[in-house]
C-alpha cells in the first residue's frame, strides 16, 4: 500500500507548530538529513550556511533558543503562508526576552523547499541589526 505525499504546505505548517510548542522531536522529523539552513548576514556568529539537520536543530536552533531568558523561549506566531510546488514561503514573528534582557521582536521570512516529505533548504530573512543589538548584544 502506498501514502499519499505530504503536501509542502502542511509540512512547514506542521514544522512551525512545532517550532512554537517547543515540540523536538517534530523539529528534528520535519528535515532531512542533508538538508541546509541558509542565515543572512556576514557578521553573526548564527551568519553562514547551516549543513545537515543536526546542526541545524543542535547547534543553530537550539543555540538561537539559548540566547533567550533562562526558563523562556521566544514566542513564534505564523502570520502568513504561501505555497507554489515544493517551495513553501513563510512569514512569522518571533518575540520574547533575550538573556541581557533585552526585547526581541523580530519579523522574519523563510523560503523552505521539501521534497518527500521533508525540509531539505531554507532561506531566512530577518532584520540582522535588530537580532546583533538584542540576542548578542550585552
């Protein structure tokens, strides 16, 4: 018996739940295994091209969600979804209380592609300056 294909749209609607439930095990499912996670800018230490879905989940995610107060993780609402073949473009806000506590109040886009079920790249967008004045700022 064969299963139909999920569809793009449902998988990164399905992996941005997860990511605002804090739902790991869902987060790690939602990639595959090579996939690649592309951060804007040239001087974060998060700025570069994340390569395969352990480092994307251990160290970038998992290390952006360490930046924030101890005992909070910032708090990620999707505001709009727009899907056409395997690439799925997705806006959300991301808020909450950095560790130097700061406001961290970002609006970001990412550009997912899937293929068989899977985040195989993304390409984020976000306001940098913002992210360097709040999360790694002292």
């Amino acid at each position: 018996m064969t299963t139909a294909a999920v569809a793009p749209r449902a998988v990164v609607a399905a992996y941005v739940e997860a990511v605002a439930k804090g739902d790991l095990d869902t987060i790690v499912a939602s990639f595959a295994e090579d996939a690649t996670w592309t951060y804007p800018g040239t001087s974060l230490p998060f700025s570069r091209v994340w390569q395969g879905r352990d480092a994307i989940v251990n160290d970038f995610l998992v290390g952006a969600g360490a930046l924030f107060a101890p005992g909070t993780a910032p708090e990620v609402v999707l505001t709009n979804l727009v899907a056409d073949g395997d690439q799925v473009v997705v806006e959300w806000t991301s808020t909450g209380t950095t560790l130097h506590g700061h406001r961290y109040d970002n609006r970001c886009i990412g550009v997912f592609t899937i293929r068989d079920g899977k985040i195989v790249s993304v390409r984020e967008y976000a306001d940098t300056l913002h992210v360097a004045q709040t999360l790694f700022a002292e």
